[in-house]
C-alpha cells in the first residue's frame, strides 16, 4: 500500500473492484453445530470462555537520540500475557506511514525493579525473540516493532485462550527504553499494546466480559 496509486493518507485513493478473504478453521458436523449453539443459547448454562483482549497505551514524546526515556502505562492492568511496542513519528505522512523507528533496548520495571529478570533486551535480542514466540511472522522480522512476551506460547495462548505465562501489571508499571544513536530529534509516539488474558462469561443468557 505505499505505491503511488495506493497512498491511504494522501493523494489519490485505490479503486477497489473486488475483495476476497481467505478463512481458516476446522470441519464441524451439523450436530456438533446444534449442539454448540444450544449449549450457547440455554439460559440455564453458565460458561466461563478465555480470550484475548488488547489493552492500548500511547504516549506521544519529545525524544533525541542516544537517551533513556520512562512512560508509564496507567492503563495497563491485569493478566498480561505480552506487550507489544512501536515507536513511530508523531506526524503520520503517506511517506512515513508504513514506517516504525528502532529502539536500541527495552526494560519493564516497577519501583525501580526490573519485571524482566534484569536483563534488558536489545534491538537483537528481541528480533530473535519475536522470531521464535510469533512463529517467523513477517511483519515481526521486517518491521522495527517489538515483543515482548511473559508466556511460553504467546501464539498458542492468542489462538486458544491459554495462559502460558503472564506478568501481573498494577498501573504504575513502566516502559523504560533507550532511542539509537541515528534517531533524529523530534516528536514521537510511542505505542503499547499489552494482549490481557480475560474470560467472556455467559450466565443465563447475560453475556460480559471480565478479567
């Protein structure tokens, strides 16, 4: 989509002629069907369903290069399975807008304490981390966003609703990272996903989720 006839945030728009989607899922026999979306819809059944839930914060930063920087992320709380992080220009252009800014290293902390064990994971580090937890993804390996992950399976957790691990986060946990030597001074923000292990609860046909 950075193509010249295909700039999203400026210029001119595509013309979209057709769009297909491609699912992938498992044979279900028509009584299994039946049978799941009974179960489903009794008012009697309470079901208690894990899922994946994404909890954002974003921080928009004065930055220069080579310092060391602080966020908290207020709105983090709960069971957090992995954090996902970007930095990206503050200004989005259709010149930058596929494009995400290097970090030269990354800690979580609490009180001063380090949540990652002490050890601080580099620009490297966490590529080849990503590459082995999100299973080679593509975007993982050629973008300069980053994972960082307190389970074992972050992909099996997100495709089943397992907890493989997690960090229990309070509020006052906080993002310490430090900008590379080629970053040019300026405006920036930051971005956090964290992926939250919540439960959908169904109880007499009353549907909310909790963490």
């Amino acid at each position: 989509m950075q193509a010249a006839s295909k700039i999203f945030l400026a210029g001119s728009h595509p013309t979209i002629n057709d769009v297909y989607m491609t699912v992938k899922g498992y044979a279900e026999t028509n009584n299994a069907a039946a049978l799941r979306y009974a179960v489903f819809n009794d008012k009697n059944m309470h079901l208690r369903l894990p899922f994946p839930n994404f909890i954002d914060h974003k921080e928009t930063m004065t930055l220069a290069a080579s310092t060391t920087y602080t966020s908290t992320m207020k709105t983090v709380k709960g069971t957090i399975i992995g954090l996902f992080v970007s930095l990206r220009a503050a200004s989005v252009t259709a010149a930058n807008q596929a494009t995400y800014v290097p970090i030269a290293s990354l800690d979580i902390q609490l009180a001063g304490k380090s949540l990652l064990g002490g050890y601080i994971r580099t620009h490297d580090d966490l590529k080849l981390e990503m590459a082995e937890l999100l299973l080679n993804n593509s975007f993982a390996l050629n973008k300069d966003c980053y994972f960082i992950s307190f389970s074992s399976d972050p992909a099996g957790d997100y495709g089943s609703g397992n907890v493989s691990g997690y960090q229990a986060f309070t509020g006052e946990d906080q993002l310490v990272f430090t900008t590379t030597a080629a970053l040019s001074a300026g405006a920036y923000v930051l971005d956090v996903a964290a992926v939250s292990a919540e439960h959908l609860l169904i109880d007499k046909g009353v549907v909310e989720a909790s963490k």
